[in-house]
C-alpha cells in the first residue's frame, strides 16, 4: 500500500469516528438539569440557587427545570432568585409546579421562560404580609405596587396576561375577560369603566374573572385555560416531551452540605443569638476569660457563619465583628469593672447582627420591605440582647448556687457570720484554760490565757486583778472565768 493510500485511510477513518461521536452525542439530546425550589423561599435557597445557575450559565445547550413546591416566605429573596432566574435566556428555562407555587414561590415560578403544572397543583395569592403587634396583616399600597410591577415586568417577559398577572398581588383589582368578535382580553375594572360607551358597545361578551377583595389562584387547569400554563401533566417526563424534547439527560441537582446545614439552621439562629450575647455578657461580668466565652464566640459565630454562606453578611460585616470581639477582649483582659468597652462591645456586636440579617445597610425608599425587615431584625436582635440579660441573671441567681447539691465539692460549709477578729475558736481557747486577770472583772474586764489577751466574764462576781483564772466555758464567743482558789474551795 502506498503511503498516500494509507494517510488517506487513516484521515476517513478519523472522519468517521468525528461523524459518530457527534451523532451519538445528538441522539443523546440535551442535558435537562432538574433543580427543586422546595420549602420557605428565604436567603439560603436564594444562595442555593445563584449557585446552580451559575455554574450553568456558560453550558449554552444547558436546560434548566425549576420543580416547584413551596407556600412562599421572603420578598427580598424571591426577588434575588428571580434576578438569577432571569441571568437565563427564557427559552432555556421551566418552571414545572409538581404541588404548589403560592406567594414568592407564584413570583419565581413566572419567572422561568415556560410554566407547565402538574395535575390538581396550585399556583397564586401573592399579597404580601407583614408582621404587626396585631398579627400578620396585607401590606400597604406601596409595597404591593412595587410587586405587581415586578409581575408585570415578568409577564410581559414571558408573554403571560399582565392584568391576571398583578390580580395575584392586589385585592383591590376586578379583572374581566372581554370578547369583541373573535378576539378575547383581560381587562381590569379601571380600565372598563375608562372606556367610551361606543367602546363598550363593540364587546359581545364579558365575564368576571377575579372578583374585588379576592386573589387569583389557579389549579393546573384555570392556569392553562388563562393563558399562564404551558399544558397540565401527570409526570416530570411528560411535561419535557410537551416541550419536545424527545431525547434528554436528566441530571438532579441537590442541595450541597453547607446549603443544607444553613437552611436548617435558620430557624435556630434567634436561640443562639441568645445564648450567644448571654453568655458574653456572662464572660464580661466574670473574671479572666473561661467557658461562657467559648459559648459565646461558639453561638454568635453560627449565627454569623451562616449569614455569610447565603450572602448576607460580608467583608463589613467581618470587620464590625472583628472591633466588636476586640472591645470586648479590651474589657476582659486589660480595663478593670465593667465600662465603656463593655458597653461598646455589645452595642458594636448588635449592630453587626443586624447587617448580617440583611443585604443593605439602610432600607431604600424604592423597596418598601427593606424598612419593616430592618425593624423585624432590630426587634430580634434587642429582644435576643433583652432575653440574654434576663437569662443570664436568672442563672447566676438560681442555678449555680444549686450546682453546690448536684457536684462533688470540697466546699466551704462555715460562714463568717458570727466571726470576729479576735475570735476564740481561731485562738483556740477552750475550757480548763488557766490564766490571770489583768483588769477588775465587773463582770466583764481582760483576761490572759495561754499569753493571749482576751476579754472575759466572771458568772456574776467581782475578780480582782492578778487573780488567777481557769476558763469554765467558752459560749457565743464568749469567754466565760472563775477564781481557781474559789473552784478548789467547792
């Protein structure tokens, strides 16, 4: 064979290898990354999910299926998801409702370029509530035009009936279908009653849709029949062969540890701020530095981490961290009592809680929640100070002197009640002593036992001085004489 026979060869073979490979690859179709929005929509599934998108936002043939089942939680973090969800080109992702998309989950799900429901699924009611001293009540106006114009940013985004849209944020709306000839509308109340009355007297037909003082929620089959859902299905697969993928890799993409430990946390960071500022208050009230400092950093530490892993927290937060640990360190080991570093510790370690419970500093006017969620974290962070101090207190009072019962001493049983300088227990005097009156004893006068000088008392006569003693009894401290010559006359 001929050289140039034998390198052509070669160069189809390399061809045909090149052809099927690439034939094969195709024939496997896209890789469809599965990504579950499960439970309270709050900052550690915002971090979850900005992780995921990112890591597939240079993968062009990428497929992204958000599986939804969540009531909702905070506006601030449906928003960050919704940010990260819209980084995606629409067509490459799907909102797909396996039980439920109410609240912030109905925001994120519209969010995603194609809605596809499961069979008897929900999706609505986003009003948005605040925590009150009456309970949780409707937020105000200025909250809710804010979010129905994010509603409505996303249905004209995914080309989604806008009105119906903002009808799941406000019960103040109407909406109305409205039908001229073989074109069909939705309409909200303000709008109809703007219209002329030669306007009105083109429409065939007109229905209510979402009544005054109600919020559009939807099964699976009003969304499709609105205009919001792509088609109802009974499996995960099917929903993918409705958008034609008929061939695909499906690839699950779960919670890693670290989100895990953080969303799991969450609900217990009020308990440990608690422990944690008490038990540093605990430590500045002690001496030296011991193990309610260890629990202290131990507990704001957590609370601290876990902010920081879902994006909260940052490099101002470490650094008011950072002088906070250092006052206080300044009021342990180097200023005696308890003082102005003390204080300044605590208010400075305060204030850094409360900017890791947030993404801002101060509220912007534009985004309403920001005010009450700085006023809920102030409220938790004073109310955990506020309970830290109370418990704390409560320990010191109740609970230690009681450990004495329950731990193996030594411990001291004696008192310094009745104790006095001169003693006769500590100069151990006791009965039978002898010794000699230096002063009349009328009863009382000094007397000197074993050459030491103490104050005596006769039984009720008079002893004159240079008279020998013996000690009859010592009672309450009390050193009580009598004559020798008159004890050996008896």
């Amino acid at each position: 064979m001929l050289p140039e026979q034998k390198s052509t060869q070669v160069w189809v073979a390399v061809l045909l290898f090149v052809l099927i490979l690439s034939t094969a690859v195709e024939a496997a179709g896209p890789v469809v990354h599965i990504i579950p929005v499960s439970g309270t929509v709050e900052p550690g599934m915002a971090a979850y999910l900005k992780r995921v998108v990112s890591s597939l936002e240079k993968d062009d043939s990428a497929i992204l299926v958000f599986v939804m089942d969540t009531f909702g939680g905070r506006v601030d973090a449906a928003f960050e998801i919704v940010e990260t969800i819209c980084t995606v080109p629409r067509e490459r992702t799907i909102a797909y409702v396996e039980k439920r998309a109410i609240s912030a989950g109905a925001l994120i799900a519209l969010s995603a370029g194609t809605l596809i429901m499961k069979e008897n699924t929900l999706i609505g009611d986003c009003a948005p509530i605040i925590q009150t001293s009456e309970g949780h009540e409707e937020a105000g106006e200025k909250t809710q035009t804010v979010l129905r114009a994010q509603f409505r940013t996303l249905a004209k985004r995914n080309n989604y009936p806008q009105v119906l849209a903002e009808s799941m944020v406000s019960k103040s709306m109407e909406v109305y279908k409205i039908t001229r000839g073989e074109h069909s509308e939705y309409m909200d109340k303000t709008t109809w009653q703007e219209l002329s009355e030669k306007e009105k007297a083109t429409i065939t037909s007109k229905s209510t849709i979402v009544s005054e003082g109600e919020l559009l929620t939807m099964d699976d089959k009003e969304a499709a029949d609105l205009g919001f859902s792509r088609q109802s299905v009974t499996t995960l697969d099917q929903a993918l062969d409705v958008m034609g993928y008929g061939a695909y890799q499906k690839v699950r993409i779960e919670e890693n540890w670290s989100e895990k430990f953080v969303r799991w946390i969450q609900p217990f960071l009020p308990i440990l701020m608690l422990l944690g500022i008490g038990a540093v208050y605990t430590e500045i009230k002690a001496p030296g530095f011991g193990i309610p400092g260890i629990v202290g950093i131990i507990c704001l530490g957590l609370v601290f981490f876990n902010q920081y892993l879902v994006g909260l927290a940052d490099y101002t937060e470490i650094l008011v961290f950072i002088i906070g640990f250092l006052l206080l360190g300044m009021e342990m080991f180097v200023l005696p009592g308890f003082g102005i570093a003390g204080i300044s510790a605590i208010v400075v370690l305060a204030a850094g809680l409360v900017l890791s419970f947030q993404d801002f500093v101060l509220p912007d006017p534009s985004l309403p929640w920001q005010s009450d969620l700085m006023i809920k974290n102030l409220g938790l962070v004073m109310g955990s100070a506020l309970g830290a101090l109370l418990v704390s207190m409560s320990v010191v009072r109740f609970v230690l002197p009681k450990l004495s019962k329950v731990v193996k001493g030594p411990y001291l049983d004696a008192t310094l009640q009745d104790s006095r300088a001169e003693s006769t227990e500590a100069l151990g005097i006791c009965a039978g002593d002898q010794g000699i009156a230096l002063t009349t004893l009328r009863p009382s006068g000094k007397v000197r036992i074993r050459d030491i000088k103490v104050d005596a008392v006769t039984q009720g006569d008079f002893i004159d001085p240079a008279t020998p003693v013996r000690v009859a009894r010592v009672t309450a401290g009390h050193v009580v004489v009598e004559t020798i010559m008159e004890k050996e006359k008896k």
